[in-house]
C-alpha cells in the first residue's frame, strides 16, 4: 500500500517537473535566437567586428532570417554576396577595357585588371563550392576551412592588384570607376573572409 508521504512527494515531483517544461518552453518561444529582430541584432553585432561595419550591415542585413545566428551561415552568405559583387566587377572592367580613347596606362592597368578579377571571381565560387560541402566536425574541417581563407585571401589581393595598377594613371573617369568597383568588392572580400576566420574558430560548426 502507497503511503501518504509517497503519494505527496509523487504530486510534488510531478508539479516541478510540470512547472520546469513549461518555464523551458516559454524560454524557447522567447529565446533570442526565434526573433527576427534579433537575428539582425546579431548582423549588426557581427558587422560591428569587420573593418567596414556600414557596408557590411546594408549587404548583409536583408539576409538576418536566412543567416538566423549561424557563423557558418553568416560566412557563406557573405561569400556569395561578395561572389556576386565579384563577377559584376568582372563585366564592368572587361567592357571599361574596350572603351575607346584609353590612354596606355589605362588599357594595361584596366587588362590586369580584367585578368585578376577574373581570378578573384574563380577563387570565390571555389570558397562557396567548399562552403557548400563543408565536413563539419570532423577531421577534415580544419584543412578544408584553411582552403577557404587562402583563396578568399588570394582574392582580396586581386583587388589591391587590381587598384595598385592604376597608381602611375592620371585622374579621371575611368580610374575613378574602375577604383570604385575594386574598392567596393575589396571590402566586401575583407568582410567575409573576416566572418570565415570567426567560423573558423568558433566551436560551433551548423
């Protein structure tokens, strides 16, 4: 026969434990992560450790429900912005590169330029194709993440090669475009390789 004081104690346990999983779920429906405000909370956070926060935040702000609070979400989201951004470039300096009237400096300046764009737009969907099938949490994450920061950081080189070639032009239209569209997709190349060094070394691997 059950004693009273077992009977009591069964209720308690089973009031407590009632209690508990309702404090639990309403912390889950509650928890910062589910909001959307949040999510770009955590954008704007993230953006405010780049060296270009306002740009960042304007690229990437659209995408806080996409990202959610994910450093690998956030780095591959990233990529595919600047990856994006990359090949508009391209377009943009091979047509500059056909414009009539082009001084010396600038037809050599605007054909190396063509040439490491072009690289840089190869070496960025190569990161995404690496994002896309990346090994997470296992051996393999360490060197296939190491992969992802070299050609990110080979294509932010691009970029400077790319405006250091029209350091001897003289001032004009076309230095001024063809500087505006390297420099725009340079910024970006150094906010996603900033977010892939985070994932990199963030313990969380989603």
């Amino acid at each position: 026969m059950v004693s009273h004081a077992t009977m009591l104690k069964s209720l308690l346990i089973f009031l407590y434990l009632t209690a508990y999983l309702s404090t639990c779920q309403a912390t889950s429906f509650a928890s910062p992560g589910t909001s959307k405000n949040n999510y770009t909370e955590f954008i704007r956070v993230s953006c405010n450790s780049t060296l270009y926060p306002q740009l960042c935040y304007k690229s990437m702000s659209k995408f806080a429900e996409k990202v959610q609070a994910s450093p690998k979400l956030l780095a591959n989201t990233s990529i595919s912005v600047t990856l994006k951004e990359a090949k508009s470039t391209f377009m943009t300096m091979k047509n500059m590169s056909k414009y009539k009237g082009l001084s010396v400096g600038e037809r050599a300046a605007l054909r190396d330029c063509v040439e490491v764009t072009d690289d840089s737009v190869y070496e960025l969907q190569r990161s995404m194709d690496q994002m896309d099938h990346m090994d997470d949490g296992t051996t393999h994450f360490n060197f296939e993440i190491s992969n992802v920061q070299t050609w990110v950081s080979a294509a932010l080189t691009d970029y400077t090669t790319c405006m250091d070639g029209f350091y001897n032009v003289n001032e004009g239209y076309v230095k001024a475009k063809a500087r505006k569209y390297a420099m725009n997709v340079s910024q970006l190349t150094s906010i996603s390789l900033a977010f892939i060094n985070r994932y990199a070394n963030s313990g969380y691997k989603p």
